[in-house]
C-alpha cells in the first residue's frame, strides 16, 4: 500500500511503501507529467513521520520513529532516542547526517524559491518539533562531479530560530509562509512569517483571536502526514485551519467543543472583513461515538466545513455577511464521492488528503449538482445561495448560464425574498466586470438584497466583530496587497463602497415626474435649442447619453444579424437614453472616487462595459426565452391573436421590467415596443389598457405607428386605436396621430387645435369675425362664430402647428360637420 506523507510547493507527491522484505521505500510523483521516481530506500521497517526533498531533488529529510514505547521497554533500549531526523544526499545516493535524534517528534520541510529561478547551491530546511519551537537550517552543497553533489563539509549546519513557544502551526507550501499560533493570556496570537528566495524570513501579519489554546498540545498542519499520530493529537490540540483566497480572502477555521449532546460549533474567523460567524448545528439522533470533528477545506471562493454523514457547509469567502450566500447541505447533497472520514488536510485550493489512507484527492463543487439542486430546492436560502455560487464558481460558461435563465423563468412567482431576474443580473455583472481591475469588486454591487431575515433550517449564528489584523510589509504584491486593500475597506465602512442605485431612483423619479419631460425629450433630441427648459445637469446628463451611444456600439447590424431570434427594434428610446445617462454619470462619479489612480479613460471604459453587459445580459435572457417558446422573429404584426408562448414571453419581459425598474436600469432599444407588441396581441382591451396607464406597458412610437397604419378600421380595432391615441403624451401624439385617417382621429386632433389656439388668444381681444364662405352652407351660428374666430387668430400669426398646414380653421370646420353629421345618422356630402 501507498502512503502520502508531504506535498511539495511543485506539486510533487512524496509517497512511501512497504517491500517484499520489510524494506520501506520513499517515491516521487509528479502531478503534472503523471511520472514517478525512486529516491530512497531504507532496509527495514520504519514508521516514517515526515519527509521533504528540496527543489533540486538532491538532499531529502526524513524524519521517522526507530521504536515504539513496547520495543523500547523489551529490548531495554532506554538510551536510544525513539525519534530521527536525517539529511541524505540522494544525486547520488552517498552520505547521511543526522539532524536530531531526540525522544519528541520532529517535522521536516525544505523551502523552495520562486518559480522559474535558477538551481541554487543552498538549501533550506524548517524543522518543527514537538517541543514548540521552528528552526531554519541552512545548507550549502558543492558539486564535486558533473552529477554529484554533496553537503559542503563545514561542521555544524547553520540555523536560526524561527519561533518559539507555539501550539499551532500551518504551513503553506503554495505561498512559502508559516501560520503559527502562541498563547497571550486567556486568548491566542495568530502569526504568519513569510519566508523569501534569498533566504530571509520576517513577521508579517498579528491577529488577536479569542480561542482558548491553554493546555494543548503542539497541533500542525502541513508538515506532512502521520495518521497514527494526527489521531492521538487530535482531542488535545486546536482543530483549525488557515486557508487564503487569491482575491485576498483570510479565514481562520477552528472547531469548538460544545457541551449539548447532538450539536456541532466551529467558527470562521473572516480576518479580511473584521469579524467572526460563529456555527451551531443540532444534528439528528446519532450514535455519540459516530461524532467527529469538523473538518474544513479550501475551495478558494469558498470555505467548506464538513461532518460526514451529516452536512456540508460551503461559506462564500467574499461575501459572508449574508447567511443566504452560504450553502448548508444535508443528506445526499452533502456526501462527498471519496473522504468518508474526517481525518483530512486540505493542503492546497480544491485539493483535500485522506490522512487515514494516504490519499490524495482534488475536490471541486459538481455543476450538474448545484442545478440540480437550484431546480428541485423549495427553499428561498439555498436557491439564492446555488445561484450565486453557480454565477461565481463556474465563470460563465454558456450552457451553465442558459440553464440558469430557464430556472429562473419557470420559478419567477416561487421565490419570495428575492427577485431572481435582479440577482442573476447583478451578481453577472459582478463576476464578469470584477476580474479586470483590482479592488472593482469593492465598489460594484453584488446583490439587490439589503438584509435576510430567514433562517438555514437546522443551523443558528451569531457574528461577532473582531479586530483587525496587523501587517508589516514593505513593497509586498499578490495576496498580501489584496489583503491589505481588503482591510482598508473595512475601516472605510465596506458596505458604503458599493455603488447603489437610490440616489440615481431618486434622480430618475424627480425627472419623470416633471409634467413636461417627454416635451423636453423631444427638444432634447430635436436640437431645439431655444425651447429647452432644462437646467446644466440634465443637459450634462443628456451629453453623456449622447457621448454612450451604446444603441450604434453594441446593437449594431452585424449584432442584430446575429441575433435575429428576437425582434428588437432599432430605434431610439429617449427616455431609457436618459436614464442610460444617468446612470453611467453617477456610476463615473462613484468610481472616480475610490479609483482615482486608475485614470479617467480607464474608468470610461468600465462604466462602458457595464452598461453594455447589463444590456447584452437583458437580451440574453430573451433570446433564451424566445427560443424555449419557439417564438418566431416576425411576430411583431396585429392581424392575429397571440399564442400561449407568447403570453408566457409577455409575463418574463414583464418581470424584466420590474426587476429593471426595481434597481432603476436601462434596457435594451426595442424592449418596450416589443413588450408593447405582444401585449397587443395577448392582453383583452381593458386588462391592455390597464397595464398602459399603470406603467406595466409604454406607448412607443415604433409600436403606435404600425398599429394605427396596419390595424383596418373595424369597430373593435377603432376601439383599441382610439383607445390608444387618447393616452398618448402630447409630443408622440403629434407624430403618430397623422398615420391614421379616420373622423374619430380627425375629431381629436381639431379639438386639440381649438383647446390651443384659444390658449394661445389668452386676454386678448379680437376684432368681430367677419363671415367668410364656408365650405358647406351652415346656418349654426355657434359653428360659424368659431371658425372666424380662430381665423382670425390665425391671421395674427398664432398658430400651433406649423409643421401640420392641414390644421386650420376650415378644417376644424369640416371635421364638426363630419362628426356632427355622423352622430345624427345623416349622410355627408
């Protein structure tokens, strides 16, 4: 049988075995080219504790145990230390030096330098003892041959103390840094020393964490692997983990004891963000003996805490202050295929060590799972939390991403806490915006939810704040400059960084409930200038609209031509414009804030790209949709009732609309005349009707002028246009009200004529009409009073409709006559 015993920073697996004649064997595999190696052979039966080969693969440490206590007391070997630590020189085999033999145990781990440096002719090795103390050995080799290298002769190996007094230890082969806990008082220290290529090594990081280490014994964590006595360790010695995050993430994992019978506690000490969760868990009826400890792993987005046969517990790292990003499985949801035990490390991301076989596994969250459960879950909690770690653990993928939108169709009246349209788009954006620029995923929003008030079923919490770590470095990259970045925004109150979409609702709404703002849309994108009644800052806005012309950057016609499953119009919406400009106006603001040092052109391009996306992401659902009801792309006509599909399609872009006025986002051109379309063909005239003056639907010219222009003049389709034409705001009216030649039409736009021509005569005096020949003889006196008069403001060069000549006195004249004479029942001629 094959035992692991250390993992090394290349990935390479140091293994031993048992031969045919009792001989204990110590091998290499490399994970990459899937190669093993003999190193070393020992010619007899030993218990290997721990064992490390440096980067050049020419000295190997081995630490193991030469007697147990029953073979000392019966061959009397009192004077022989139970425990050795040797120094071998294996290119070639030749000479071994003992390092220690003592009666504690000892822990070896050779240092390695950066990727990609050059073979070094020094070594360095930490030794770890059961005695609480860390050493580093340094050891220079000379190369005698072409291919032999020995341990240069110069006495004692220099070493320097690296801690002392410890009763944890963790260290990271990935990173090459130790995480080591002392006693203070009735708390506990954590520490990490980060150790660097040219041999130096410093304290870089301080954290106060209220656990309790009094009385415990030395517990470490990945200096190698010794079952038999992890086993005899464990109920005297802290079980926690450390485990790091490449976006900056610091989580300390650490299981409690509790004092009720059937429940679990462990605690995550999230370091990055100031505080700690505290997990208790009541289990099912169980036998006490089956109880063990947690264990925790590293799936770097998320830290898992584990009981098997019971639960699994994946806490999203980035984001812990909502319980409902964290994902509690029970039952079969939580079996993990192999580890059925909870002896195991997890050495490095996604990887976990059997420790009571010797295994080693790499364990990833199963996409097919999680959409699995987000289908079948009844629970609000757990589909929020698999949908955000699908969004952000997977990155994605296209498949993923188009199961995920006809979940969310089928479910959009299921879930009740949440808006699952908002969160897909929000969370999407987050993911797909904050990969490209650092410290962006602090300022952009992650979720449309404020606060959760439910409850994991089975699981209490509690946070507690916690203070923050101390670091010490100088021109340090990687994690510990994310770290660093991450606890800044936690002393700059990390919630208020996210940008938020109140004050632009706030905006918005100030705009929209202006009684003349579609009017001042029209002058706005008519360029009349002189009749603009806006402030600087809506003309600001407008220009950054105008500067955002993302109707010609992302809808092109090589767009549309791709995507022609859906029927989205190309036209201008003034009003979505607007808000578009809005939007990225306030978002620039924002980021210009806390991103000063990346440049203005910079940000311009982020706050492109997320508007753009959020567009892109709209449509996709759509054309999702669109495909899932085998809708076609010329359903946009009158003529005929609309199917069940595109009922269906009506109620999703109707939710689409609520989600996006929810967060107070643009959509893409063509939506609300697409929405309007189908819901001509789908809704009966009153419920139709009902939607336009609630909102729900938006009279739209594209959509109005092929309605009164190819709908024929039945009773019931007359209905519906007038219908139409009385809700219409005054600046479509005037465009559209042409397209359609009917009395009723004609009747409307003479009395709006007359409504604004005695306006515009005011206090005015006029001159007594003269009567003029009519059209038609008409002895009604009223009738032909007015006609003169409005002839006669016509005549002082008062007129509404320039752009309109047929609109004028005489035809007021004759549209009352028609009308008049249609109500009498009486033929006009």
């Amino acid at each position: 049988a094959f035992y692991v015993v250390n993992v090394e920073r290349n990935g390479k697996v140091i293994y031993t075995w048992k031969g045919n004649q009792k001989n204990t064997h110590i091998g290499l595999y490399d994970l990459q080219t899937k190669q093993n190696e003999h190193l070393y052979m020992f010619e007899k039966n030993l218990h290997i504790i721990s064992c490390s080969i440096n980067n050049e693969r020419t000295l190997l440490a081995v630490s193991f145990c030469q007697y147990t206590e029953e073979e000392r007391a019966s061959q009397l070997l009192q004077s022989v230390s139970k425990y050795l630590t040797l120094l071998i020189e294996i290119q070639p085999i030749n000479n071994v030096r003992v390092l220690k033999a003592v009666d504690s145990c000892v822990r070896v781990q050779f240092l390695y330098p950066v990727e990609g440096r050059n073979a070094s002719r020094e070594s360095r090795l930490l030794l770890v003892s059961e005695d609480k103390y860390i050493e580093q050995f340094d050891i220079h080799v000379v190369a005698e041959e072409e291919h032999k290298v020995v341990i240069e002769k110069s006495g004692q190996l220099p070493r320097a103390k690296v801690v002392d007094d410890l009763v944890w230890a963790q260290w990271d082969m990935m990173e090459q840094r130790l995480f080591y806990i002392v006693p203070k008082e009735s708390k506990s220290t954590l520490r990490c020393v980060q150790f660097y290529s040219d041999g130096n090594f410093n304290s870089i990081l301080e954290s106060h964490l209220d656990i309790a280490v009094n009385d415990t014994q030395l517990k470490l964590v990945n200096f190698g692997y010794d079952y038999c006595q992890d086993q005899d360790v464990a109920s005297k010695s802290l079980n926690l983990q450390v485990f790091t995050s490449k976006a900056g993430g610091l989580c300390v994992c650490c299981s409690l004891v509790s004092d009720t019978p059937h429940e679990i506690i462990y605690s995550i000490y999230f370091l990055h963000k100031g505080y700690n969760k505290t997990f208790t868990v009541s289990l099912e009826r169980t036998e006490s003996h089956q109880l063990k400890e947690v264990a925790f792993m590293n799936l770097d987005y998320y830290v898992a805490a584990y009981l098997p046969g019971q639960f699994l517990h994946l806490l999203n790292i980035q984001h812990p202050d909502l319980l409902c990003y964290s994902l509690f499985l029970t039952g079969e949801d939580a079996r993990i295929d192999t580890p059925q035990n909870c002896s195991i490390r997890s050495p490095w991301v996604s990887a976990v060590l059997d420790c009571s076989t010797g295994s080693l596994y790499n364990v990833s969250i199963s996409d097919r799972a999680l959409l699995h459960l987000l289908q079948r879950s009844k629970r609000d909690c757990e589909r929020l939390a698999a949908l955000h770690c699908a969004l952000l653990y997977f990155q994605h993928t296209e498949d993923l991403e188009m199961q995920i939108i006809q979940w969310i169709s089928e479910n959009l009246s299921t879930c009740h806490s949440f808006d699952p349209i908002q969160e897909f788009l929000i969370a999407s954006l987050y993911c797909r915006m904050c990969p490209e620029t650092q410290n962006l995923d602090k300022l952009l929003p992650y979720t449309s939810l404020h606060d959760w008030t439910g409850v994991v079923p089975g699981v209490t919490c509690t946070t507690d704040i916690i203070s923050l770590p101390v670091l010490e470095f100088q021109n340090s990259k990687g994690f510990w400059e994310k770290l660093n970045s991450n606890l800044e925004s936690v002393k700059y109150a990390e919630p208020h960084l996210h940008y938020h979409s109140n004050m632009l609702r706030r905006e918005w709404r100030n705009l929209s409930e202006e009684s003349s703002v579609l009017l001042i849309l029209g002058f706005l994108f008519t360029n009349q200038r002189e009749e603009r009644r806006t402030t600087a800052y809506l003309r600001n806005i407008f220009e950054n609209a105008k500067k955002y012309v993302l109707v010609s950057i992302i809808f092109t016609p090589s767009y549309f031509a791709q995507a022609r499953l859906v029927p989205l119009f190309e036209e201008e919406d003034y009003q979505q414009q607007l808000l578009m400009g809005l939007m990225v106006a306030q978002l620039k603001d924002h980021l210009m804030r806390h991103l000063q040092y990346v440049g203005k052109k910079k940000i311009d391009q982020i706050v492109l790209d997320y508007v753009a996306n959020l567009l892109n992401l709209v449509h996709r659902i759509m054309k999702e949709v669109w495909r899932r009801y085998q809708l076609h792309s010329c359903i946009f006509c009158f003529d005929e009732r609309g199917s069940a599909g595109e009922f269906a399609v009506f109620h999703i872009m109707s939710r689409i609309l609520e989600a996006a006025n929810g967060m107070c986002m643009p959509l893409p051109p063509g939506f609300h005349t697409l929405h309007l379309g189908l819901g001509v063909r789908c809704l009966p005239l009153h419920t139709l009707l009902h939607y336009i003056d609630s909102g729900i639907l938006q009279l739209t010219e594209t959509c109005v002028r092929k309605l009164l222009k190819d709908l024929d003049d039945t009773e019931q389709n007359e209905k519906l246009k007038f219908s139409i034409v009385m809700r219409l705001p005054e600046a479509l009216g005037q465009k559209v009200r042409q397209y359609w030649n009917h009395p009723i039409n004609a009747n409307l736009i003479a009395r709006k004529y007359v409504k604004l021509m005695l306006e515009k005569l005011g206090n005015r005096q006029c001159s007594r009409p003269i009567p003029e020949n009519l059209s038609v003889p008409v002895e009604f006196l009223p009738l032909n009073y007015l006609t003169n008069v409005l002839a006669e403001i016509e005549n002082q060069g008062v007129h509404p409709y320039e752009k309109q000549d047929h609109v004028n006195a005489r035809f007021v004249e004759e549209t009352a006559l028609k009308h008049t004479m249609t109500l009498l029942g009486l033929k006009y001629s």
